[in-house]
C-alpha cells in the first residue's frame, strides 16, 4: 500500500491507524470491519473499503483509477 503515492501521483495518501488510539476500535467497528482493513476516502466519504484480510490491491487499484478518473500515471 505505501507504494501507491509514487503510483498514482500526490493526490493519494496512505496513512495507518492505531487500532488501540481513541475512538478506533469504535470507527472499525463501524465500518464492519471485525479487527482491521484498508478504507479509501475522499474528504469525509468512503470511496472504497475491504474488511480484514480481504483486502485485493487490484481492487485497491481499480477503485483508485474509478475515483481519480483514469488509469495510473505511468510509472
């Protein structure tokens, strides 16, 4: 997931969250999530998330290149 900055350019950003940092174990309960996963936002909306060890980079991909509105710059 780090390497998707360089992959599609500045307006990606990758962050991690503490799971036991206040207020988190609540925000993943609410995204029904059971303990972790990988969530795509735009400002306040989620653009895309994948519970737990489900997450697919291709679809980490496709939902970036669906939201910024084409294919990956090349790299």
């Amino acid at each position: 997931m780090s390497g998707l900055p360089s992959e599609f350019g500045p307006a990606v950003r990758v962050s991690t969250v503490e799971h036991l940092a206040p207020g988190v174990p609540e925000q993943v309960r609410a995204l029904g999530f059971e303990s972790h996963g990988l969530v795509i936002r735009r400002g306040d909306r989620v653009v895309f998330k994948a519970a737990d060890h489900r997450v697919r980079i291709e679809d980490v991909r496709a939902a970036l290149r669906q939201e910024l509105g084409g294919a990956a710059p090349p790299g």
